[in-house]
C-alpha cells in the first residue's frame, strides 16, 4: 500500500521541475462510451492516480507555483445522496485527504471557477502565473464533452500570452524509478500471478479450448479481492503461439500443443507481465525442447546482463545476439542473420502502473526501474512459440528477478504435470 506521505513527496519533485510563475493541472479522466447507456469500466489516468492515489472518475489535481510558494488542490465530485443510490459511495473530503495528503480538497464544480480567478489577469495572490502544464501525452477525456486537447485549444483561445507546455514526461520521468512501496506492490501482483498459472498447470489437458485456460486464470486472479488484469490475458496454443498479441483464445488446444500464456495481475494498479510455455500433455518434444532450452537460457542469461548503466537497446543486442548465435548453431536458422524471421520483438520494456510503463528507451538503467525479461522464438512451419518472460528490478550492483519463484525449468514443469 502507498502512503498519503509518498504522493505527497511525489508532488514535491514534481513542483521542483515546475517554472516559478505556472500551474500544473491532471485530470483523472472519465468513462468512455461503451454502447447506448453503457460505458466502459474507468480507469484512472495513471499520472493523475501515481499524484494523487485518488482513482475517483471526474477528479482534478491542481498545482499552483508562484513566488517560490505552493498551493495544492483536489478538486472531487461533491456528495449526492440520490446519485449514490445508482452509482455507489462518492469520496468524502475527509477520505481524500487521507488518501492523497492534499489539504486543500474541493467540490468538481467549483474548479472553472477557480481556475479563472487564478488565470483572469494571469495573477494569484501568490504572484503572476506565466504558464500553464497540462497531461498531453493521449487525448484523455475529461467531461462528457471535453478532451485534454480540446481543454489545451480553451485556454489558449482564453489566454493567449500563456505558455502551454506538457508535463506528461516530467510525470514519467518520476515514475519510472520505483520506490520500495512500489516494489512490494508489483511483488503482490506477481505473486498472484503465480498462484492463477499454478492454478492453469493443474487444470490444463488436450481437448480444453484456450479460452478454458484464460477464463481459469482470469477467475483466479479476481478471487482474490483486491487483484485485477494488468491486462487482456494471451493465451495462444500450437500455431496460435507464433501470434505476439493473439487475441481469440477460442481454438481447441490438441494434445502435442505448447500453449503460450502472456498474462498479468494487477495489485493496487501495478502490474505483472508473464510469460510461460507449458506442453498440454505434460512432456516436451525433442524439438520443443530444443526451441525452449534456448529461450530459457537467453532468458537467465539477460537477466543476468541486465545492471545500471546501460541502454535497453543494449539488453535487445545481447538477447538478439545470443539467440542468433544458439539458433543457428542449433541449426534452426540458415545463418545468423535470420534470427529476425524467428525473434521479432523487443525483450524488455519498463514496467509498473502500466504494463508498458512509458515508452522511454533512451535514458540508462538506474536503480529502482523494474522492467521485463522476455525472449522468445516464433517457427510458423512447426507450429511452435516460445516466450518466457520476468519481472526484473533493476538494484544497486546488477538485478534481481522479481518472478524467479514462477517455475520455469523444463523438469519443474514436466514433474508438476506428471502430478497432475
């Protein structure tokens, strides 16, 4: 669990980056439009939740910074009795406050208001506000009405001489070290992960479609209460296993099939990334075993070389490498050069409140990033993928495999299916 004390101390580096003279403003965002009256379940807007912890659709996070001092608001949809009786509970103030450590909370309607005194001659009563920082990165819908964008082209109409700027990538400059509350709680996820693909091992058998195997997963997953999908489960058996995303699961899975699981829990919005590949009648092939010993090892081995300082392009060059220099002394490829008809996507992304935790590839590893372990090789004339995919946090002297407990060598999982 997160503490009200650490969004405050993540406010606090943020407003750091923040000019004298601005206001930084996140929105939680709202539901989407399913069909007719229907929308989709909300999701937070990560930056908004990593700020604030508050996960409360139609929420609004406002920083002020003038004259070297500092004012924070929580703007939150006020208490209706009535409209509770269909929707559910609405924060109390009070409960906010506690959550997000923000004093200062206070009712969604009041917020254009607000905003406009503050901005009417772009003076506060802390000084002159010269610039203004808005969540940018996606088009996030902040009212039945009205997008981030569309928000941005508002005040600029409004306010011409003030600056625009996006904090999307302040936020995520922030959120891509991990803190040792954030650790414990993808540690959570990754360990509820585990107990749903045990769960898959001791039910899975040839004649059962795919989507038996995911629905397994997923019920496991939600019985526990205060677990969620970190993302749509893959699950993807025989040919189906050389498709990245496959998205169906509704094929029968036949006996001689591997079966490829790409899934993730959720624990308090952080999330597990996890890839297995499981032989449904309970032994490898010679070739299967060949293709996955390979994987396996490309797998322990980069995990291996992951350590502060490097590039993920470099962690990509080493697995990329290694499997180049197996797969054709396995004689699996004509010649090195191939390997990119049999390996064709990345083997590491970072990691935390998103599955794929910002999109930035340049910076070097540091301590306290968390990111994946992923290789895997894809023969569409065998009918044969293999993926096998960690959580690896990145420490002081080198890296730690934060899923090394989920089973992955080729005896433990033979001997558990034997078991069955």
């Amino acid at each position: 669990m997160i503490k009200a004390e650490e969004y405050c101390q993540r406010r606090e580096r943020l407003v750091e980056k923040l000019e004298d003279g601005s206001i930084a403003i996140l929105f939680a965002g709202v539901g989407k439009k399913r069909s007719g009256d229907q929308d989709y379940d909300f999701a937070v807007n990560r930056n908004f939740y990593y700020l604030t912890g508050i996960e409360q659709d139609n929420s609004i996070l406002m920083l002020v910074k003038a004259d070297g001092e500092v004012s924070t608001y929580l703007f939150i949809d006020e208490k209706d009795e009535k409209v509770e009786k269909w929707i559910g509970i609405k924060l109390t103030d009070e409960k906010a406050r506690e959550i997000s450590g923000i004093e200062n909370v206070c009712v969604r309607s009041s917020f254009d208001g607000k905003l406009d005194a503050s901005l009417g001659n772009n003076m506060t009563h802390f000084g002159e506000i010269k610039k203004i920082y808005l969540d940018l990165e996606s088009e996030l819908k902040i009212d039945e009405r009205k997008s981030t964008r569309e928000f941005e082209e508002e005040i600029k109409a409004k306010y011409p001489s003030l600056c625009v700027e996006d904090i999307h990538d302040y936020v995520m400059r922030l959120r891509i070290i991990k803190s040792p509350a954030e650790i414990e709680m993808i540690k959570d996820a990754i360990n509820t992960t585990d107990v749903a693909l045990k769960n898959v091992l001791s039910t899975m058998k040839a004649g059962r479609f795919e989507y038996n195997l995911r629905n397994i997963f997923e019920f496991t997953v939600k019985e526990d209460l205060n677990a969620g999908l970190a993302f749509p489960s893959i699950v993807a058996a025989g040919k189906n296993g050389v498709i990245l995303h496959y998205p169906d699961a509704q094929d029968v899975i036949k006996a001689g099939d591997l079966v490829l699981l790409d899934v993730g829990a959720a624990k308090g919005n952080y999330c597990a990334d996890i890839s297995r590949t499981y032989p449904i009648s309970g032994k490898y092939s010679d070739l299967q075993k060949k293709i996955y010993s390979i994987v396996l090892e490309c797998n322990k081995q980069t995990a291996k070389f992951i350590r502060p300082g490097i590039l993920l392009k470099e962690v990509q060059d080493f697995a990329l490498n290694y499997l180049a220099e197996e797969c054709f002394a396995q004689g699996l490829i004509p010649s090195k050069d191939r390997i990119r008809d049999v390996y064709y996507h990345s083997v590491s992304h970072h990691l935390g409140l998103d599955t794929h935790d910002g999109n930035d590839r340049d910076s070097k590893l540091a301590p306290g990033m968390v990111i994946t372990c992923e290789p895997g090789l894809y023969f569409k004339e065998y009918g044969i993928g293999v993926r096998i995919e960690d959580d690896v946090l990145v420490t002081e002297n080198g890296s730690d495999v934060l899923s090394k407990d989920i089973i992955k060598e080729i005896d433990d999982i033979e001997r558990i299916l034997r078991a069955k």
